[in-house]
C-alpha cells in the first residue's frame, strides 16, 4: 500500500487526537479519527472516556450542518480498525457504512478477536476502499496497554522508582525521600493516568504512603497490597483512608476495617506477582504501576514482568542502603526536572507481540 505524506499527517492528527483520551478510557483503546471530504477535514473525533461513544462516532457527530451532506463520499481516517462487535455502544463499522463513507484508511489491526479483520473484510464486502497499515509501528506504540491487556491477560506494567546518585533507592527500616519537587508533581501526574498501583508489605510498613493523586486534578489509582502475612497495620493510610485499596494475603482471615479495602486470600502455592498481576488484569486494570519494594521489582525485572520502567535518578547520595535494581531496554525518552533525571525505558524483551 503506496501512502503519501498527506496520508501521514492526518494518521499522526489521529494519534493526537487519540492521546487526549489517554487515561480516561481504561481497559480501552485511544483511537483517534478524522472525516476528509474533497481534500478538507470536515469533522474529527476520538474515545473520550470508557463507556462513551468510539472516535468514529465522535467523528461523524462533530460535522457541521452544513457539512453533513459531504460525509457520503468522504474518506475516513483512524487509528484503529472500527470495531465490529457490541459491546457498550454498537458496531462502529456498521455507522461508516450507514453514513455513506466512501473509504477508510487504517492504522492497525484491532487486536481483539471480536473485531481483528473482520471489520475491514465487512467494509470491503460493502465496496468500501480500505487502505491499511498506515504508520502501523507508531500505531501500535499508541496503544500498546490495550494490546497487553487483550494478547497477555495482564496489565500494563510500568516498574517505577527512585535512586540515589550512587545507585541505592532507600535504607532498610527507614523512610527516606530522594526525588525533588518537580519530580513528585510529576509521579503525582502519572498515578491519575493509571488504574493500578501497586506495593509491597515493607514499602507499606516502613514509608506508610498513600499513593494517591493529591496534586493533579484527575483520578486516584485502585491501590494493590500485597500483605501475605498480615503485617501492614490497620492504621496505615492504605488500609484506613477514603480511597479503594485491594489486599492479597495468604491469610483467609485477614481482617480489615477500612470502608474502602477488598480482600483477596490465595494459597500459598498458587501466592506468585505473576499469579496477582493476572488478578490484578481480571480485575478490569488495564495499567498497574509498581512502586516496590526492591523485592517486587527485581523479581518483576528477572521474570519479563514489565513493560516500560520510569526511573527518576536524583543527585542525593546515600552511601549505604538498599541498592536500586539493574535494569536493561531502549531508553524511549529523557526528563530532565529540575536536577532530577527521569528515563523512561521499554522492555524490548516484552514487546515482542507488537510486532
């Protein structure tokens, strides 16, 4: 399939588009979509919030009145194949067809069995031109959660945390902060753009955090404990605050007072991170961001458990401590807050289902 640059522009219009849904559309896809009549963009969409109407949708209902006469014949670009199935809202193939759309320029294959291909298969049964795997690389990168969430079973897990100038991310028994301002507005940011966060028993023991979202405007992520002995107390902020906490323990009579925890007994043989992490997915959490402690991460890191690291590298020293994991993958990008130093890396071990 032969595109130009014009074709790329409006695909990376789409992506734009798709990225202002960002963490408001959960376990779904961010799909951006743009309606081109004689040359001109006549209307543009994408999925704003989980439950709400798809980018297509969003698209169509954005033309103008005097412009709705010019859909029928019009060329449509998004970003991901239109899904076929019902689900929370119809089919939005079927409303491309109904709409008189003359041909559909695609992105990526929706990678959910529901729809994969078969959405392109009825718009071509119908005469609809469909050019596809238009800047598909990039495409995917856009929605590489729901691409975990729909071929792995698990979230999208993101391994985050930070470390001393000399390379140790706390002291054992004691609570100690390494990153600066800039870099918590930032970490405070990233938790209202996941749905899951998750710790271990000593992070939640020895630094008692809330891991909440309390200098942005947005959401507070599900908090994840794993507490396989009961040894958090009660009055920590996790298990007696006013935000949702889910507890896995081994303990089938861990006892638990706050209004606002769930609990999860397993067994001791089937107690693993991957085990939880699948949990954790068939809960309905499309991104789960893991925050330690060392135990977690390194076990998370030797198993192939992530996907994209965030490692916030400070100018403190701490000079003994607990050492901060080894981690390898392509650096996607780098931050630079205020003296901090912020990579993001992806495992490139884990990624290998995008291709």
């Amino acid at each position: 399939m032969i595109f130009d640059e014009v074709d790329r522009l409006r695909m990376r219009r789409c992506f734009h588009l798709a990225s202002l849904g960002s963490y408001h559309v959960k376990t779904n896809p961010q799909v951006g979509a743009l309606i081109v009549a004689e040359g001109t963009i006549i209307g543009e969409g994408y999925h704003q919030k989980y439950g709400g109407p798809h980018a297509e949708i969003e698209a169509l209902r954005s033309v103008s009145r005097t412009n709705r006469s010019r859909i029928k014949g019009a060329h449509m670009y998004v970003s991901l194949e239109p899904c076929y199935h019902e689900g929370k809202t119809p089919p939005c193939v079927d409303a491309i067809l109904k709409a008189g759309i003359d041909s559909v320029t695609i992105s990526v294959k929706d990678p959910n069995p529901e729809t994969a291909g078969k959405s392109m298969g009825k718009l071509k049964e119908h005469g609809i031109e469909v050019r596809f795997g238009l800047l598909e690389a990039e495409g995917k990168e856009m929605i590489t959660p729901f691409f975990v969430h729909q071929k792995l079973n698990l979230p999208y897990i993101i391994l985050k945390w930070a470390q001393s100038k000399d390379r140790f991310i706390g002291r054992a028994d004691e609570q100690i902060w390494l990153s600066n301002e800039q870099s918590k507005l930032a970490v405070h940011k990233w938790r209202q753009e996941i749905d899951a966060i998750m710790i271990g028993t000593n992070t939640a023991v020895i630094d008692n955090p809330k891991l909440t979202n309390r200098r942005g405007h947005g959401k507070s992520p599900v908090r994840i404990l794993l507490d396989r002995y009961e040894r958090v107390p009660k009055t920590h902020h996790i298990l007696s605050d006013d935000h949702e906490t889910v507890v896995f323990t081994t303990l089938k009579n861990y006892v638990a007072h706050g209004k606002y925890v769930s609990i999860y007994p397993m067994t001791e043989e089937e107690w693993s991170i991957e085990v939880i992490l699948k949990k954790v997915h068939a809960l309905g959490h499309a991104q789960c961001m893991i925050e330690g402690g060392k135990t977690i991460l390194n076990h998370c890191i030797k198993e192939q458990l992530w996907h994209e690291a965030r490692v916030i590298q400070t100018n403190k020293c701490v000079s003994k401590g607990i050492k901060s994991p080894n981690i390898s993958g392509r650096i996607m990008a780098k931050l630079n807050l205020a003296g901090d130093k912020v990579f993001i890396i992806n495992n490139l071990n884990n990624r290998t289902f995008l291709i």
